[in-house]
C-alpha cells in the first residue's frame, strides 16, 4: 500500500435504495472505474458498509490537492457523457442513491494516509466517525489520539489506514479513523484487546480526572468490505492529482 499526505480529503457516505448495494457496487468498478481517473478523480477506495447507521451505505475517500482541483475534476466529470449514460444504466426503473453526504477532512500530523489499495482484499475494513471534546485542546487531543488512540489499535492488531480531523460536516469537531483488520475474529478479538489494555486505560481516567470526560466521545462506526476496482489510468496526468 503506498501513502502520502494531500491538502484535503473528501469522504462520501451514500444512502443506496434497499436491495441495490450490487448495482451501487458495479457502477463503482464497471464504470466509474474508467470515468473517475479520466476526470481527475482518484479515490483511495470504495466500500460497502455491512454494519453501521443508515444502511445500506456506500463510502468512499478521494484526496485532493486543492479546492480549484476538486471544482474543476467533479465539473469535468459531471460534464461527461459517459456519466450520464452509467448513471442511466445503473439507476434502472428507480434512483440508485437516495441522499448523500459530504464531509471535508486533513489528515492528522504524522498519519499519512494510504493512497492505493489492492482490488481484491478479504480484510475487514472499519470507518470510525468520532465526536471530539470541544473545549480548546484540539492540538492536546490530536497529539493524545496520536500518541495513545492509534497505538492502542495497532497493539490490538489493526492497521492504520488514515486518521483525519474533519473541518466540513455537521457536529464538529470530529475524528475520523480509517482502519483494517485481517478478518471479523480478528476484530473481535483485537477489541477485547483493547478493553484490556491498562496503558489506553490509565490514559481514559486520566482525562476524566483532569477534564471531567474523555477527549472522544459517541461515534458512528461502519464495518466494510472493500468493492474490488481495476483503476484505468490517466493518460493524461497518471495520479499525480496536477
């Protein structure tokens, strides 16, 4: 997996209509495969959610070098014909996305996220959506996510694959943790890890005693699976994002 830190990322979380998560999964690596790089889109991956709120879901993250970039890719792509013509396809009789939402993040000091991700992959991907204390510490409690959150999840067996403070959405501020972990077992037992660790604990009383409440609060977590895609390339500019 390769990583590097871009400006900004994208996260797209779409509401598909009961019974279509298939077609949601073919526009995404049948075509959207090919008009995504044509137009400068590159996402990191796609995914179907199988656990979580407000299924079923589709999710996906696109870096971004800048807002001039982002506006004149999804122009471009919007303007493509073939769009229209997948669209059409893939909607059939009804609407295949029912509602979607947007949310703008940067990736943590330190965190670089992963850029590319295998087409075919059976791990179990996890997307943690997790409020924040909003009381003047944002710099103290990235560095504790830093420096206490991730590691307690790597030592439980997962693999960091992006950690971002979300700066556009609703209900901010927000973390949003991006994560692999082999299989379902997996998980399970890495979180039971998790509720072990004395190191993560000590940490959590801690900012009780100190603050009154833990740096992180409630949070949406959706388990994934990732919809294997063949990007076409770029002819034109390859990956680069220029």
């Amino acid at each position: 997996m390769l990583r590097e830190r871009y400006p900004f990322y994208e996260l797209r979380l779409y509401s598909v209509a009961p019974g279509r998560m298939q077609s949601m999964s073919d526009r995404f690596s049948n075509y959207l495969n090919r008009i995504f790089p044509r137009n400068n889109i590159h996402p990191i991956g796609g995914w179907c959610a199988n656990s979580g709120p407000g299924l079923p879901c589709f999710i996906y993250i696109v870096p971004w070098e800048s807002f001039e970039q982002r506006d004149n890719a999804l122009a471009s792509f919007f303007a493509d014909p073939e769009w229209a013509e997948a669209r059409s396809i893939t909607n059939g009789p009804t609407q295949l996305v029912e509602r979607y939402d947007i949310f703008l993040m940067k990736a943590l000091e330190g965190v670089d996220p992963v850029t590319t991700l295998p087409p075919d992959d059976a791990g179990v991907y996890e997307l943690v959506i997790q409020s924040v204390a909003n009381d003047g510490r944002s710099q103290e409690i990235i560095n504790g996510i830093i420096d206490n959150e991730l590691p307690a999840y790597r030592r439980a067996g997962a693999e960091i694959l992006g950690c971002f403070q979300m700066f556009v959405g609703p209900d901010l501020p927000r973390i949003v943790t991006l994560m692999k972990w082999d299989s379902a077992n997996a998980r399970q037992a890495g979180f039971q890890l998790m509720e072990a660790d004395e190191e993560l604990e000590q940490v959590k009383a801690r900012q009780i005693t100190e603050h009154g409440r833990r740096d992180l609060g409630s949070s949406d977590t959706y388990l994934m699976n990732l919809v294997s895609v063949e990007w076409e390339a770029n002819s034109a500019d390859g990956n680069s994002g220029n």
